[in-house]
C-alpha cells in the first residue's frame, strides 16, 4: 500500500476504490461509438490515398469511379478548392515555416497515405471498390526520409515555398553553461533515440455528419479528445458560423493524443454532408490509421552532461533533431518544445542548454503521443544520470540521491524556467527501492553473473508537467469549464469541458460530487463530449481532465453546496454554515435529529415558494478554472530484467512503480492508468517502432508487422504511492495519465544496458530488439 | 473487411468441392477457416472470382486411428489438434506445436489444412510435419493420392498440390519408444509466425546414442525444410549437449535465409542452430522421461 497513505479503508466516496461505472456497457457491447451512428438515407465516404511518399499529380481520372454502382458522389483536392481551409495548426513560434495539410492534395503529394480523392457511396462497399477505380497518374519525386540528411545540403526540399527542409530552431538556455564545463570533472556524450511510434488506439478515427438544411445546423460526430475545439476549427475550415456547428464526441475508444487533433477528414465528411444534403460516415481502416493518424516521438537528441567527480550535475546541453513529418497537425511543431522545458527532470542542475531543429520530412505528422515530449525528456535525463553512474562507478540510486532537491525547496525554480509544484523525491526513490528490495536483486545479479546469466536492474526517477496548464502557455487556453446542475428530484448532473475517452472520469467526478452532496455516485450523471449540452471546454489531455476539469466541477460543487446550505439553513431556521451534506440528508451540525432530505431541499429551490430574501431559484453552478501553474507529478520506477545472451530477447521480470500524483480520488483507477502507461511504454522500449524505408514507404503499415506489448510479454507490476499534493488546486490533485509511460522507458533500457554492463555496452537505442541486442553482445565477444 | 467482390460457393460435399475447383481452375479459392485467405482478401493482395467454402465439410474433419496411424482431417483446427488425447499421446509434437501457433482465436478458427495448402515460409506446421515424416493426402476427381511431407513443400507459398487437388488429411505415425520430440521457436514479435521455428524427433539407444533423428525447420529459408546436415551429424553419434552443439551449427546449411524487418539473415542462421541445439535438448530430455 502507499506510503503517506493509511490502510484502512476511506470512509467517503473520494479515495475509494471503487469499480468504473462505465464499464457495465462497455462490457456488454452497449457503448456506442461513431461506427453504432446510423442515420437514415446516410452515405459512406472513403478516401483515395497516395501510395507515394513525394510525388508531382499530373492528372486524376474519376471518370470510371463515377459511373459505378452504388456511387453518389466523387471529388478530388479541385473540386473543393477554396471550400475548405487546410488542416489548422495552434503553434505560433517565432520564425516558423509553415506546412499545412490541405484537406485534398491537389498537386503534389507529401507522404504516404495523403488524401487526393473521396468516393460517396450508398454502401460502404460500392465505396471500397470505386476507390480501386480511381486513376491518379504520379511523377514520383526524390523522398526525404532520414531527418539528418533532410537538413543536409542538396536535400530536395519538401515544401517549395520554403528554402530548405528546417521547419524552425529553438532554443532554450538556464544558467551559465560555459562556466558549468569548464568547472567539469568529466563530460559525458551519447546519442539517443526516441524512435517514431503509432499510436494504435482501439478505435481507429471516425466521423459522421448530417446537415439539416431547414434548421442550418451541422452535427458532427466525431472520434475526438477535443470536441469543443474540434467545433471552432470546423466552422473556420468550413466557413460555417459556430453557433451552427454541434460537435458530439461520442463513446471514443482511445486516443493517447492521436485524437487531440483535428484532421482532414473531420473537414471533409462534414463539408460532403452539407454539399450532398445527405448524412455522411466515414470509418477508418487499420492501415489508414497506421498511415494518416498523428505519429509519436521522433527525435535524435545528442547530450552532453559535465559532471563533477563526486557526481554532481553540472550543466547538460541537448541538440534535438526533431522528425515533424510532412505537414503540421494542430500541435506538432509543440511537441518537441515540451522535451526541452522537461530535460532537466527531477535534478538541480545549474545550467542547460537545449537546442531544437524541427525538420520536415516525407512522412505523417508527429503530434502528441502520451506523454508528448516529456518520455523523450525522462528517457534522455534518466539515460544521461546511468551514463554518469557508469562512467564514475557508482550507484545509479547514489547519483540519483545526490542531485535531488529536497522537498523544503519547493516550489522549486527549475532552469528551464517551470516551477515545480511539490515534490520528495528521495522519499519517492527510498520506497521504490524498499518494496523492490534492491540490496537483495544486486546480490542476485552478481550470483547469476557467475553463473553466465544476465540481469539488470534499471531505476528511472522522473518528474512530469501535466494538468495543461496555465492559459498563458496554451493555444487555446488552459482554463476547464465545469457545471453542476442539482435536478428537481435531488438527482445531480455534471457537465464536464473534459472529454474522457477511457480515463474514467464519469466514475471520479461521480465519486467527488457525491462526496460534496452527500450523495450514492450513483445519483450523479457527468454528461462529456457534446458541445450543444456542455458549456465550452478544452478537452482531455495533457493528464489535465481531474487537475483542471475535476477543479471546475469542484467549484460548482462548492457553489451548488452552499446555496443548498442556506435554503436547508432557511428552512430548519439553523445556521446555514454547520449544514452537513451526509446519506441523501442536510442538517445541522447543531441540530443533527431535525434533518432534512437532500431531494427536498432542491425541491423548494425549484419551486421556489419560500426562498431566502435574495436567492435565484434552481441549483445550478458553472466554473471556468484558470490553473495557476502545471502540477507536477513524480515517481521511481524500477525495472528487472533478463538478456538471453544468446539470442538477445529481453525478458521483463520485475516491475515496480511508486507513483505520485498528489491526493487520489480512485485508487483502483490510478492503479490502471498507471499499468496502462507503463505497458505503453514497454511497447517503445521493447518492441514499437514505425519504420519507412528509404522511399517513404511505411513499411510497419499493419499490425502484422508492427508490434505491440501483450499481456505475455509483462511481468507483474507492482504500484505504490506517495502522496505530495499539489498547491495549485484545492482538490490537491496531479495528473496520472501519462505518467506511466513518461517514467517507465529509461527504466526499462537502464536495465536492459545494466544486464549488457560485463559486455561492455554503456547504450542500446529503442527498441531494445533482440537482434540488436546480439549484434551489441557478438561485437563485444569477438573484440575480446 | 471489405474484399473485392466474389462468387460464394459451399459445397455440400468433397465431390462437388471437387466439381467446382475444376469448373473455376484459377479463378476459385478453397476457404477453410480462413486465417490465410481471408488478410489478404481484406487487403486485395487476392482477389479470387470464386471462393468454395470446403469449412463445413463434416468429412473432413476429426481425428482418428487408421491402419496404425493417426488420420487428422484437413478441416481440424489447431485448437482441436492441441487439445486432442489422441494426437497428445502417439504424436505430442503436434500438439506442441499447434499451441504455439498464434493466438486463441486464431487456434480456435484456422485449420491445418489450410495452413499446410497455404505453405507460409512462416507457418508453425510444415517444420513438426517434416521431423514427423508425415504424409499428406490428396483429393481429385481421379481419386486420391499420398504425398510424403519431405516432397511437400515446393517453393514460398507453393506445394505439391495440382490444380483440381483438395488436401483432406494428415497421418502421422505414432511416435516410438525411447523418442522424444520438441517445437521451439522464435516468434516475430508482432504477427507471433515463426522467425525460426525447429521441430526435433529424436530417438535414442540403450546405449545413448542417437538412433534416429529428425530436424524441421520452418522461418528461415522460403520453404520449410529437413536440416539433414543436422541428422547426418547427429546419427549414431553420443546423445549429449556437446555433439548437439556441433551438429545445430548445420542448421542451415544450404539454405540462403530470408532477411526482413525483423530478422536478418545473419540472425535466422544463427537463431536457426540456437533453437535447433534447444530443441533437441529439449527432445533428448523428453526422450528420457524427464520434465522439462
């Protein structure tokens, strides 16, 4: 059980563990999804895609396609020129080259999977076969793949408007770094890899509109993490007034960020449905989505660390190449930016220095993948303290100890200019090493040694910027909207700007309004996702949905409670301050036999016959919380793992995680986040990886070839907690879904390069595949 | 999924399967539990006019002893074949290896039938069927035919099968005394077919030599394949680790590996003599009774 945490069971809704309420249907095949919408008359899109990565389009011949059975309707990038604006991107940075995608290409196509055509049919079927009729004459360009050559001399460049394939440079520096090498004992350099990853939800995307001409509104359904961002950004693409334009994000089978987008298609089906006055659908294929789906990660990073013989940081200086693809989707240009503000992770190190090139490539976008920069910031830092350990012979737990900050210094100024929130980390680390009694497996390394097997022990101590966050550092604000509405029959509805797509906040904002109210979770509904029945909201990611919308909503709660206090106060003539909200009843701490029924409170504030001099009838309440600051939270993993010498698999054994997100509504759920997150990162560390050869195919375009954790492949993992909340909100929360993925990669390949230590390896890139690993043990045996 | 379009047929019997792959020729198909057909069907890398439905053929299904031997039908899953009492007890290897094929749904639908048709170079079978010394049998309109497992295999994705030719059934033979048999492989990670998979049958004297034995390998080459280099190496000899050792290092010799994302011919060919000493470790231990 958690450290900080008593054992004994909470005696309230918040802190329990208590099953999903949304599981029932999801289990049973209830859930509905974009692909359960059936609308009467309703036609099926599908979507010509290029097969090159970079190609001239000399002609489209639709001819053969629009006279086939079943066809409604087929369009090509003319046809809807200047009906649609290209896909948007939020990012303004100085000197930035942009490169949008257009909904349609017209004459040139970028990347795979690039849409240059759209069938209608009246049945997903006709629509299949059309495409193949659909004659798209190519003059195959040179294909710019490798981001190092993309910036090199001669490259072709991708967007002709621009000079050359650097998309923009940043920069970010703290302290003196000059001073912090000169004063080093040593410096440490190594490459490292954070490869490209698909994200792979469930749910592939997915999108239905219908346009009812009489009443000149669109709806969109959509697979989205964003629906009221998604709205705003239909009606500039389309040209639509907003107050015309519902979004509904319907049951979403998960996103991991692919779905904090918005994508051609979402453009497209909605203008179709309005051009053709008929409902349109439109369901992503697996291999679409491997192919035109936001990608993940993509960054070379080239670090160097100055350290002082006893090791401590000194300074830390990173030149980031960034692979942003072909196009810029809503964030990209972003991402690798939050890498740089994170480099420092969980130390006191007094300079940094980091140096970012993004650079445009022939391949999808990269955009917000779980975590979004802060897994490369960790795996980097986690990477560069194993190396200082390595290099000094020291315990990587020692070195760890050394650069922490202890928790007295919080808030703590960190160079890169974040503030940290609250934090232990050597309470953290202590209780990470305890449960994993890491004495015990070091003395078992060395006795398997001897015997020619090969263990390693990884640690990764991380801190991570989530709860998204102050609006000042965020496109389209940072802020969460929250309602509470108290219906006449004591039945409470939440309505909620966060969009949960399997976090389970229809669960956790259940348990803390029932709290509040005094009420079963089960009387209350959090209603998400449609922007006609939710005031405006942000969305769900950035591990913000609890931090910032959980306040929102908290607020209201606050509100509704204590309008309730003064109409119960009213009503038993007690003083409305000492209402207690307890098992469906008000009363007064004073008074507590002469209760009240909860429901026939909210009563009399809807009938509304004797309410208190001054007071509105109803109980209803909205919040838009503006977060002071990102929370931070923290934790230590660590990993065991076995190398088979001989063949180079890598066998997880042993996982450990003490995490802190600051005070926990849901433990159960916070267990799940977290075993989700680190599986998603055992699937970087060890087997995901988008590969396009050198012509720009993705050649990992299935899951067939595209390798993801199963269960067989994970070890027990076993989670614990410290609590540290936060000061940035009054529920003392953090953020926990991304944490998992964010902390757990360098723990992974610390120790998979600690069992490869008596080969002499100090780093092996990710994914740690078996035959990289045997090529790293067979060059070591033959250099012997 | 959504293929290009088809005719459907199903049979009510093998003669008017028959019937139909003659009619059609080229053009037509066999589905049997479709895990081969139907992917690429999905991705129209086949696109058949005909597609003749033999999976509800009840005549070729089951498992049974017949003359000595154990008659598996075509249209057996390897889910049935992992489970079966029968195929557990006179040919363990078998159900060894149908266990390791994919995943519970895949062993619940596919057939090894159709596997052995389809001829993955991949595929878990063809390499237990070769250390067997299995025979395959052959339906056409003239009548029947038995193919040894050794002949089998042709080319990737090409058998002895003639057009016009429906395989119907397997027969092993029980396995002997003092034989021990393995199925080790190294799966590829995402799609979990062999990289290299090693089928050993190993039968040893009283006096510890190795009296028999046979090594398939699937995964490395185009086809599966007998390491007779490994046999050669092996007969008569001590059954011990050592002379394993020198003799898995054979394992493909002759064979030019294949070479892709996820295994590059230097590996195969290494994996190829690490799981074949493995496996007939393994094998050498089962022979003599012992746990694993």
């Amino acid at each position: 059980m958690a450290a900080g945490v008593g054992t004994a069971a909470p005696k309230g809704h918040i802190g329990r563990a208590m099953k999903r309420k949304e599981d029932p249907r999801l289990i049973q095949g209830l859930g509905r999804y974009v692909e359960d919408i059936a609308l009467p008359g309703m036609v099926y899109a599908g979507i010509v895609r290029s097969p090159h990565a970079h190609a001239k389009i000399r002609s489209i011949d639709t001819s053969k396609a629009q006279t086939a059975p079943g066809v409604v309707a087929v369009l090509t990038g003319e046809d809807i020129r200047g009906a649609i604006a290209p896909v948007p991107c939020a990012i303004q940075m100085p000197d930035l080259k942009m490169a949008l995608r257009p909904v349609l290409a017209t004459d040139r196509v970028r990347c795979v999977g690039e849409g240059v055509a759209v069938v209608v049919g009246s049945d997903k079927y006709a629509v299949r076969d059309a495409l193949d009729l659909i004659e798209v004459d190519y003059a195959p360009l040179p294909a710019v793949v490798d981001p190092e050559k993309a910036i090199s001399k001669g490259a072709s460049v991708i967007h002709s408007q621009h000079k050359d394939n650097v998309a923009y440079k940043w920069e970010l520096e703290g302290g003196d770094l000059k001073k912090a090498f000169a004063q080093a004992d040593k410096v440490i350099r190594q490459r490292m890899i954070n490869q490209r990853l698909i994200p792979v939800p469930m749910e592939t995307r997915g999108v239905v509109a219908e346009y009812r001409a009489g009443e000149k509104k669109l709806t969109v359904w959509s697979a989205t993490q964003i629906p009221h961002l998604l709205r705003t950004q239909l009606a500039a693409m389309l040209g639509a007034p907003e107050h015309s334009v519902q979004v509904i994000a319907p049951e979403v089978g998960g996103g991991f960020g692919s779905k904090l987008n918005v994508y051609a298609e979402e453009a497209l089906v909605a203008h179709l449905a309005m051009r053709l006055a008929k409902p349109v659908k439109w369901i992503e294929s697996r291999r679409e989505n491997f192919q035109a789906t936001i990608h993940g990660r993509d960054q070379i990073v080239d670090a160097e660390v100055a350290v002082k013989n006893d090791g401590t940081l000194l300074g830390l200086r990173c030149r980031v190449i960034a692979d942003l693809g072909a196009y810029f989707q809503l964030l990209t240009p972003l991402v690798p930016t939050l890498t740089g503000l994170m480099i420092a992770g969980c130390y006191k190190i007094p300079a940094v220095r980091v140096e970012i090139t993004g650079v445009f490539t022939n391949k999808m976008a990269t955009d917000a993948y779980r975590g979004a920069g802060r897994p490369e910031a960790t795996y980097i830092i986690e990477r560069v303290l194993d190396l200082v350990a390595a290099e000094l012979k020291k315990d990587p737990a020692e070195v760890r100890r050394k650069n922490f900050p202890k928790p007295k210094e919080f808030p703590y100024a960190a160079p890169t200019g974040l503030v940290y929130d609250s934090a232990d980390y050597q309470t953290s680390l202590d209780t990470a090493l305890k449960l994993a009694n890491y004495p015990k497996l070091r003395q078992e390394q060395d006795r398997l040694r001897k015997k020619g097997r090969y263990m390693g022990i990884g640690l990764s101590t991380y801190v991570e910027v989530c709860g998204m966050g102050p609006s000042s550092a965020m496109p389209a604000g940072g802020w969460e909207s929250g309602t509470v509405r108290v219906e006449p029959t004591g039945k409470v509805t939440v309505l909620t700007g966060s969009s949960p797509h399997g976090q389970g906040q229809e669960t956790t904002f259940a348990q803390i309004a029932a709290e509040m109210l005094g009420l079963d979770p089960e009387d209350v509904n959090v209603l998400h996702g449609d922007t006609t029945a939710v005031p405006y909201g942000i969305g769900t990611f950035g591990s913000r949905a609890t931090a910032v919308g959980g306040t929102a909503m908290y607020l209201s709660l606050v509100k509704v409670r204590d309008k309730l206090s003064q109409m119960a106060g009213h009503i038993l003539a007690e003083d409305p301050k000492k209402m207690v909200f307890e098992g469906g009843k008000v009363y007064s701490k004073s008074a507590p036999k002469k209760s009240l029924d909860f429901a026939a409170v909210v009563g009399a504030a809807y009938t509304a016959k004797t309410l208190p001099a001054g007071m509105e009838p109803g109980v209803e309440a909205t919040t838009f919380f503006e977060p002071s600051n990102f929370v931070f939270p923290f934790g230590a993993h660590i990993c065991v793992v076995e190398v088979d010498a001989e063949t180079g698999d890598v066998r997880l054994q042993k996982y450990v995680a003490v995490d802190d997100c600051g005070n926990v509504i849901n433990p159960l759920l916070v267990d799940g986040q977290i075993h989700g997150g680190i599986v998603q990162s055992v699937g970087q560390a060890m087997f995901e990886e988008a590969v396009y050869d050198e012509q720009g195919q993705l050649i990992t375009g299935e899951l067939m070839d595209y390798a993801i954790p199963r269960a067989a492949d994970l070890p027990r993992i076993q989670t614990a907690r410290t609590v540290t909340p936060s000061p940035v909100n009054p529920m003392g929360v953090k953020g926990v879904g991304e944490a998992g993925t964010i902390g757990s990669t360098p723990a992974i390949v610390n120790a998979v390069v600690d069992a490869l230590a008596p080969f002499g390896v100090r780093h092996v890139d990710m994914p740690v595949k078996r035959e990289r690993i045997w090529r790293l043990i067979r060059q070591a045996r033959e250099g012997r | 999924m959504i293929p290009a379009p088809f005719q459907y047929h199903t049979p009510k019997t093998v003669e008017e399967a028959l019937r139909l792959l003659e009619r059609h020729g080229d053009e037509a198909k066999l589905l049997a539990g479709g895990h081969s057909l139907l992917p690429l069907m999905k991705l129209r890398l086949a696109a058949p006019r005909y597609v003749i439905d033999i999976g509800r053929l009840k005549t070729l299904g089951g498992i049974r002893e017949v003359r000595g031997k154990i008659a598996i039908g075509a249209l057996t899953t390897h889910a049935e074949i992992e489970a079966s009492d029968l195929v557990r007890r006179h040919c363990p290897l078998l159900a060894e290896t149908a266990g390791e094929i994919g995943d519970a749904q895949v062993r619940n639908r596919g057939t090894v039938g159709g596997s052995l048709a389809h001829a993955d170079p991949a595929a878990d079978y063809p390499a237990a069927i070769l250390a067997l010394d299995a025979e395959i049998v052959a339906a056409s309109k003239s009548g029947h035919r038995t193919i040894p497992a050794a002949e089998f295999f042709v080319d990737m994705l090409t058998t002895k099968l003639r057009p016009g030719e429906i395989l119907t059934e397997v027969r092993v033979a029980p396995m002997s005394a003092k034989t021990g048999t393995a199925y080790m492989k190294l799966p590829q990670p995402a799609s979990g077919f062999a990289l290299v998979g090693v089928a050993v049958r190993l039968a040893i004297s009283r006096a510890g030599k190795v009296d028999d034995v046979r090594v398939g390998i699937t995964g490395v080459g185009l086809k599966a394949y007998r390491a007779t280099a490994v046999e050669n190496a092996l007969r008569g000899n001590p059954a011990e680790d050592k002379m394993f050792a020198e003799a898995a290092s054979f394992a493909a010799q002759g064979i030019e590996p294949l070479s892709d994302l996820h295994a590059s011919a230097a590996y195969r060919k290494e994996m190829a003599a690490v799981f074949t000493r493995r496996a007939l470790h393994r094998a050498l231990g089962r022979a003599r009774g012992k746990a694993d």
